[in-house]
C-alpha cells in the first residue's frame, strides 16, 4: 500500500510539473508571434545611436532578454553608431573645438556596411530622412501577410508614424511618452469659467488663463504655466514658439529669422502674460520660498510645483506627472494645510494651421528593417514580438511611458482622468533636414541666442515694443552668426551694436 501511495504521488507531481511546464511553453510560444522553431543558430544584429558598456545591458533587458527567452536559437548582437565609452576616454587638444560625430552618418554607415544591421533602433526625428533615402523596408506588406493586428495602436504612434512615411509605416515602436494640459477643475469653477477642451488653439487657452487668473500678492492664483516649474519669460517665449515651430535661424545657421510677425505674437503675448500675472515667474518663487523660510516652514514635498499646491490653473505636464499628483493623494493627510487638487487633463494647446499635431511627444525607440538586412525573416519577428499584445500586457505597468496599444492604457492606479489626451494628437513632423548638424559644426551659435535674453526684458519693462527687441536681436544675433561663419574657432568679438562682447560660450 505504502508503495502504491508513494507511486501516485510521484505520478501526481510528475504531472503537475508536467502542466506547469505545459503552460509556460505555451506562454513563451504565444509571445514568439509564430517564429521559426529550427534548432540552428542565427544571429540577429540591431543597430542604435548609442552604444557601449552601461547602455547595451540596459537595452538588453528591455528589448531583448525575453525574446531570447522563447528564442534559443537567435543570439543578439547590439552595434552602436556611436560609442560612449570611446568618446570617454578619447585624449583631445582642450584648445581646438571638439569634433562632434554625426548621428545620421553614423547610423547610415552601419546600415550600408560590409555587415550591416538587421535592425535598427532610431528617433522619430531621423525617420523622415531614413525613408527618404530608402534605408529602410516598408512594414505594410509583412503586417499583411502575417495578419498583424494594429487596429488598436494609438493615433498619436500609429498616424504619426505614416506621416513620416508619406503614408507608409516604415517602422514600430512599442511604447511612446506624451503630455497633456493639466488643469484645476476647483480654480475654475470658483471663477465662473469653463475649464479647457481637447485641441484648443494656444490663444483660445491663453485667453481662458486670463479670465481665470485672480488674486493679489502671495495669494495670487496664475491662469497658465508652460512647465511645472517657474520660469523665466524668455525660456517661456522659446517654448511657445517651438510649439508653433518657428526657427531662431535659417538650416545654414547663416540668418536670423526672428524679425517677423510670427515672432512678434509670440514675444508680445508671453511678455503679456508676465506683466499681467498670468504666469508666475521666478521673483515670485523667490518671495515664496523667503516667506516659507522665514516662517520656519519644514520640508516642502512639492518644492516649487505650484499646480500641486493649487496656485495655478493649468499647466504642461508629461505622463509620469500623474504618478506624482497620485502620490500627493495618497499623503495629504500627512500634510499640514494641504488640499489635494482636484484635476483632469486634455490635449496640449495646438496650431490653427495643425490642429491635430501637439508638441511633446517623443517616438524614442522606433524599430525598422534594414533595406539590407541579411536577417530580414527574424528581424521581422522580433519586432512584431515586441509590438505584441503579449509584450504590451506586461510593460503597461509603467508609470512613466506609455504602451501604444489602447487595449493595456488604463489610468494610473485607478484613478479617472482624460487619457486619450495623451493619445489622439500627433507628434510634430520630422524634418527631412539634419536640423541638429548646425548645432555641431557651430558649437558656438548658441551666442546668437544670448541678445534675446536681455532684449526680452526689456519688452517686458516696455522700454521697447517687441518688434523693436526684435529687430535689434536680429542685427545682434546676426553679427555672431557672420563671425562664427568667417572664424568658428575665433575668440570674443563686440557686437558693433549696443558693444557687449560676446564671448564663445565654454566647452
């Protein structure tokens, strides 16, 4: 008996191991989106901007460690364009200009080489200019074939991606990060005021932070603030006008380009909003913090946030901003004279001339096909595997990216807020153009910026009107310009203008 019984234990354990082991090959075959089961080892080579010793592991456990897991027989190999370490390391002459590497050069060279990748791994503001010189393979054909379901991506990943395309989706990205206009239901019910709607243009938000604005002094309660964090009108006017994507100056960094109507709105309306208080600014922290400090008030968990603290009406704020304001709603008992604001979202302020495109919105991890992938079979797979809804399920956990399938978007922690106002716009186009080569081979063009700094304040004071400043930053900015142009390695010139020297900003 007793032989009998030890027999049908083993039998019964033997097979529960033997479903348990069932049900996990079942799960790792249900995210292998149909791969080969062929036993012979193959390699599959995925190309990225940044290489090196602390960003390969890390792309490894995001990316590649489970798909090995149901895939023994593909060993990854992860190629850098660019190597940190190398960078790191590499002895320079302090007295010349540091040579920048071009990313797309670079990408391209290991695209092109005698062993190129089979994937690659890129930022949505390099896809145009991959499209455009055909270094990938459209995508349209293999989600056909393989019937691969992309009814429920996102509009702001899956448009955003065909536009850059032309209307053919060239690449796939799993996650994606937005923002959203944040704003105090309870500021705007005392005021009287309808609070914001999904794709309201700039000036229509602009125009509701004025009326909702009330208060003097320290109790001032501001209708509207670019970021989370209280900032200068300058670095508020450059916000503005890259949400409305003008240029400070030409591709060729040769012109400037700020002396037009376009900039005239944009630096009126934002040194508006500060003489009139619509905006906090930085004098007013400062007298908050003195305050704070000469109360002898204790830690401030909020430090400088002042939607939290219920002094502004809306504001910018990414995804991951909810997990702190969820945060906030778990403590507020622990906080003295603390009231939890009571907040929703919709979409960040738009163009008249775009209204389905907002800024903010970051395709960082884009994965495409190689035109000359010499693994194009299962370099495929491994992108519909990590665009699965398998792959989703699991990293919609996150509380500071975004899955592009609609199916695993849930609020954070169950709360009940607008989430399509995250998903429903489309990120501002890519250039066809190396819009950052400027930035390298002039290190020094951000002198060109530093007249508008000081300009600026001066139309905040009103001892020039904003065309004015303006028309003087361009005269300014265009002398840097002209002499960074005949001598980019010269020393500090004077401006011929106002004779501020302009010195090379250090590198």
């Amino acid at each position: 008996m007793n032989n009998k019984r030890m027999s049908g234990m083993r039998l019964r354990k033997f097979t529960i191991v033997s479903l348990t082991l069932a049900l996990l090959v079942g799960l790792l075959a249900a995210c292998s989106s149909g791969s080969d089961e062929s036993a012979e080892k193959r390699v599959l080579r995925i190309g990225v901007l940044y290489g090196g010793s602390d960003n390969e592991p890390y792309f490894r456990q995001q990316y590649t460690d489970m798909y090995e897991m149901s895939h023994p027989n593909i060993e990854f190999e992860i190629v850098g364009a660019i190597n940190y370490d190398e960078q790191r390391f590499e002895q320079t002459d302090s007295t010349k200009p540091v040579p920048q590497a071009d990313p797309y050069e670079k990408m391209k060279e290991m695209l092109n080489g005698q062993n190129p990748v089979d994937v690659v791994v890129l930022d949505y503001n390099m896809l145009r200019r991959f499209t455009q010189d055909n270094l990938l393979q459209p995508l349209d054909p293999l989600v056909a074939q393989d019937k691969f379901d992309l009814s429920d991506y996102v509009p702001t990943v899956i448009e955003g991606i065909k536009s850059a395309g032309d209307g053919t989706l060239y690449a796939l990205t799993p996650t994606f990060s937005s923002s959203a206009l944040f704003y105090n239901k309870k500021l705007f019910s005392d005021a009287g005021v309808t609070p914001p709607t999904d794709k309201m243009q700039w000036s229509e938000v602009l125009n509701v932070a004025r009326q909702v604005a009330k208060g003097e002094g320290e109790d001032r309660n501001f209708g509207f603030s670019f970021n989370r964090w209280a900032s200068d009108g300058f670095n508020n006017s450059q916000v503005y006008s890259q949400a409305l994507q003008l240029k400070m100056f030409d591709d060729k960094g040769e012109k400037m380009l700020v002396n037009s109507d376009q900039w005239e709105e944009v630096w009126s309306t934002v040194a508006s909003l500060e003489k009139d208080a619509i905006t906090p600014t930085q004098e007013f922290m400062n007298k908050l913090y003195e305050k704070q400090s000469a109360e002898g008030g204790g830690n401030d968990p909020f430090y400088g946030d002042l939607f939290i603290k219920g002094k502004v009406a809306m504001t910018i704020g990414d995804y991951g901003y909810i997990n702190e304001l969820k945060k906030a709603s778990d403590n507020a008992s622990k906080i003295k004279d603390f009231e939890m604001v009571d907040w929703d979202v919709v979409t960040v302020p738009v163009s008249p001339t775009d209204p389905d495109v907002g800024g903010s919105i970051s395709l960082s991890q884009l994965m495409g096909i190689n035109s000359k992938a010499q693994n194009d079979k299962d370099a495929w797979d491994f992108i519909k595997y990590s665009n699965s809804k398998e792959w989703a399920k699991l990293k919609s956990r996150s509380l500071y990216e975004m899955v592009a399938r609609k199916e695993f978007l849930t609020p954070i922690g169950g709360m009940q807020y607008n989430l399509e106002a995250f998903t429903s716009l489309k990120p501002l186009p890519p250039s066809s153009t190396d819009s950052e080569k400027i930035y390298r081979e002039n290190p020094g063009i951000w002198e060109a910026q530093q007249p508008g700094y000081e300009l600026f304040q001066e139309v905040v004071k009103g001892t020039k009107t904003a065309r004015e400043a303006l028309a003087e930053w361009e005269t300014k900015g265009n002398a840097v310009l002209e002499r960074i142009k005949n001598n980019p390695t010269g020393g500090g010139v004077t401006d011929g203008g106002g004779g501020i020297e302009i010195m090379p900003v250090p590198r």
